[in-house]
C-alpha cells in the first residue's frame, strides 16, 4: 500500500535534521524536495538519496498557489510505494502545499516532526515560545490582520519586493518608525538579526528566502492604527491612575457625546470633507469603546458582546449573502421573526423615541404603510395637509391647541413628503442649508448697501432676500 511521509529539514543547517528524518530518507522510493536552497539540504547528497527538487515549478508558474498545486499533485500521484517530500523547517508551519498533499491524497499520510523556524527565532531573540505571539504568511498579510497587543512572527519574507508589501501593510496599523527584527537564518551559523524601523524594512539587502520578520506588541501611541490600542488607551483612562473626567463619566453623563459626534459626522458627509469624516467617525468609534468599558466594569456585557451579537445579527439578516438558501427575504419580516412580534404597534414600540421627532414620524408611518394603513399616494396625502392647515389657522384665531394642530399640521407634511419618495430629514436639512444660505448673502448684500437688517421692514429686506435668491440661483446654472 502506498504511504507518503512528510519531513521537515530543520530550521538551519543540517545538525538540525532528526535521526527519524534521514531513517525516512534512506528507506524512500521516492524523494521530492520543496527547494534546494537551504542550507540542510546537502544531507540527501551525503546520504546518497536520489531526489528531485520542485525549483523549476517555481520558476514555471505565475502563482504560488500554482506551485502549491502542482507540487502536491505530483507527490500524491508518484509512482511508487514510499513516498517523501521534504521541506525547509517543519512541516506544519507555513506550508500550503503539505495541507492539500493531506486534504486530497487517498493514501496514508504521515508527518515527521522537525525543528521549525520558529525555533531559531525564538533563539535567537531569547524568546520564551510560551508568550502569546501570532504566525502570518507574508504572502497572505492582507488577510491575516496584524494583532499590536502581542509578538507578531510573519514568516517567508522571501525577498524585498515581499518585505515591501509587508512594510505597506504594518504601516496601516503601527507606527512608521516603530523598530521591528529582520531575522536571516534563525539559528544558522552567519544568523542576521537587523532591528530596523517598519518604514526602512524593505532597505535590508539581507532579505533571502530564510527571513522572517518579528513585530514586538506595540499597544498605544506606536500601534495607534489598530483598534486594539484605542481600547488599551481608554481602559488606562479609566484606570486608577487614568483622566479623572474619563473616570468620571457614565453611560447617562455621554449621551450628549454621541449624539453630538454623530451630528458632526453628518456635517462632514455633507460637507464632502473625508478628512472630517475620518475624523468625526473616530470620535464616535471613542464614544462606542466608553461605552464598551464602562458596562465591562459594571458587568454588563463587553466589547466582544457587541461585535459577537452585531455579526450574528448581519448574518442572520441577510441569508441571502450568507445562506446557502440564497432567496431575498424582506429584513422587516426578519426583524418581525427575532422579536416575535404580535402586531404592528409593538413594532412601533421598539423605534426609539430618542430619535428627532422629523425621523420618529417617518419610521412609524413607515410601519403603518407595511400593513396597508397608508394613503394611495403623496396627492392624496395632500389633501390632508390642507385639511390640518385649516385646522391650524382656526386654531390660532381661537388660540385653543395650537400645538397639536401644528404637530398635526407636521406629521401631515412628513406624510406627504414620504409618498413622494423623498427622505423628510434630507428635504428639511436641505431647505434649511438653503434658507441659512440665502439670509447669509441677503444679509451682506444689505451690510454693503450700508444699512442693517434689524433696522429695515420685511417688506424692505424682501428686496434684498429676492436679489439674494437670484444671484444663488444664477450660479447653480451656471
């Protein structure tokens, strides 16, 4: 029957190999070597083992994962009864094509332990291995986010071209002068450990296809661009020795906070600023974590609570995405499903009244419209806004409930302005930027003509709002 064994060179030269390694070697039918370029691999010619080596795949092939493929292809289907292939290190670390060599073969598949790379560099950095660190494949780094809270290991470091695209990436989430170790040859005689900043990385002319770069834990100010060091920076704010404002507040003293930071996020959207945009969502990303902390310290939920419950929630909303059953469902029928609810008011219940009274009424009309309760279209809604301004001019030459009719009066309005397809918070924003537009310039035209617009009728003033209001609108066509 036949057998594959999976071996590993060691991590530098060839002291390194296992006795069971060169045992395996020896009794083979078959040897295939990932590369010849480590500097164990002259053991096969001391030994006499016939082999054939896969450095020409390299060069053959546009992708890695062609090589993965191709290299794993042919070792399952060697024709022979013992088969090995061996690799630079251990075969467990950082090698794809062992794991599809043990996903697809059919037959026996056995792997020989080794001295792996992380062995030397814990060497050669004095390390203890039981430290919390983190392993990444420098060709995956884009999808194996950096973790700044502890030792990042980020293995075949090939060459520059590599290091450069490592570089790049790190810079998102640490600071560019932030000293990191290049290691050339973990526990090699000529072994190379380089500290050099993250920004000077890809300078190193040492870079061979033995480097591995280590990323020491870098919370804080010089991992300031991972979202683990904003919360390591407000748990220390609220610490014992923290800001004595940051370990004051509550949830309740930071209501405002959010609400306002929001609002300012909004200006930024509005005002095309991505700069502010940035700026502002960071603000409302510190109110979240507060938040986060303060309920961690009172026992309420953590941080990884809300994230946990919050991507459940997107999964489960959207089986379309994320379903194999990829059929559209409505995400008011799901919501309707999670809450269980009875009826269309206790869906209402749940819209919450905190929300600016222009968005409230837009929501539960909303859920009103779902039912059916709802006019036919935004004429007929008018109908009854001119009904509501009747009442309204009767209630203030009577002075009895002019609020309500107002609010009536309102509510009418919003009604309206749904049907016609138009968001009422975005309409009322709109004409308000408008108005204040408009007053500004009308006011500097009068400041211009010499007078002051406290000191003119309206009918006066009208002049100039009308002057304001064509010049405006000469520039839009313009």
């Amino acid at each position: 029957m036949k057998q594959i064994y999976i071996l590993g060179f060691g991590c530098a030269d060839r002291s390194e190999i296992t006795l069971g390694t060169i045992d395996t070697l020896k009794k083979s039918d078959m040897v295939y070597v990932r590369t010849m370029q480590h500097p164990a691999a002259v053991i096969l010619d001391e030994f006499n083992i016939p082999y054939i080596d896969f450095d020409n795949v390299y060069d053959r092939s546009e992708t890695f994962e062609d090589v993965y493929e191709k290299i794993a292809d042919t070792v399952i289907n060697a024709p022979a009864e013992v088969v090995s292939y061996i690799v630079p290190g251990s075969a467990v670390f950082a090698e794809k094509a062992v794991q599809i060599i043990v996903r697809k073969a059919t037959c026996p598949v056995k792997i020989i332990p080794a001295v792996s790379f992380l062995d030397g560099i814990f060497a050669a950095l004095k390390m203890d291995a039981i430290e919390s660190f983190k392993l990444i494949d420098a060709l995956d780094i884009i999808n194996s986010k950096p973790d700044v809270s502890t030792t990042n290991i980020i293995a075949q470091v090939y060459d520059r071209d590599i290091a450069s695209d490592v570089k790049l990436e790190l810079m998102n989430y640490y600071d560019d002068e932030f000293e990191v170790f290049v290691i050339v040859g973990a526990a090699a005689e000529d072994e190379k450990v380089i500290p050099v900043k993250i920004c000077e990385m890809d300078y190193v002319e040492e870079i061979d296809h033995l480097t591995s770069v280590v990323v020491p834990p870098a919370l804080g100010e010089h991992g300031a661009g991972a979202f683990e060091s904003l919360y390591h920076v407000i748990k220390e704010l609220r610490g014992e020795n923290g800001c004595e404002w940051d370990k004051a507040q509550t949830h309740e003293s930071l209501v405002k906070y959010l609400i306002e930071e929001s609002y300012e996020f909004i200006d930024a959207i509005k005002n095309s600023d991505p700069y502010g945009m940035c700026e502002e969502l960071g603000d409302v990303l510190l109110q979240i974590i507060l938040h986060a902390v303060i309920a961690e310290e009172e026992g309420e939920f953590m941080l990884s609570d809300i994230i946990r419950d919050e991507t459940k929630k997107m999964i489960r909303r959207h089986p379309h995405v994320f379903s194999e059953d990829r059929h559209h469902t409505d995400w008011e029928e799901i919501k309707k499903e999670e809450h269980q609810y009875k009826n269309t008011s206790q869906s209402m219940s749940e819209i919450p009244r905190s929300l600016p009274a222009i968005i409230y009424a837009d929501k539960i009309q909303s859920k009103a419209a779902k039912v059916g309760f709802d006019f036919d279209d935004a004429l007929q809604a008018m109908d009854k806004l001119y009904e509501e301004a009747d009442e309204v001019i009767e209630a203030v030459k009577e002075n009895i409930h002019v609020m309500e009719e107002c609010g009536d009066l309102l509510f009418a309005a919003i009604n309206v302005v749904r049907l016609a397809g138009v968001d009422p918070y975005e309409a009322l924003s709109h004409a308000n930027d408008k108005f204040f537009t408009r007053f500004s310039l009308m006011e500097r035209l009068i400041e211009e003509n010499g007078q002051h617009i406290s000191e003119m009728s309206v009918k006066e003033a009208d002049v100039f709002w009308e002057k304001a209001k064509k010049m405006l609108n000469s520039e839009k066509n313009s």
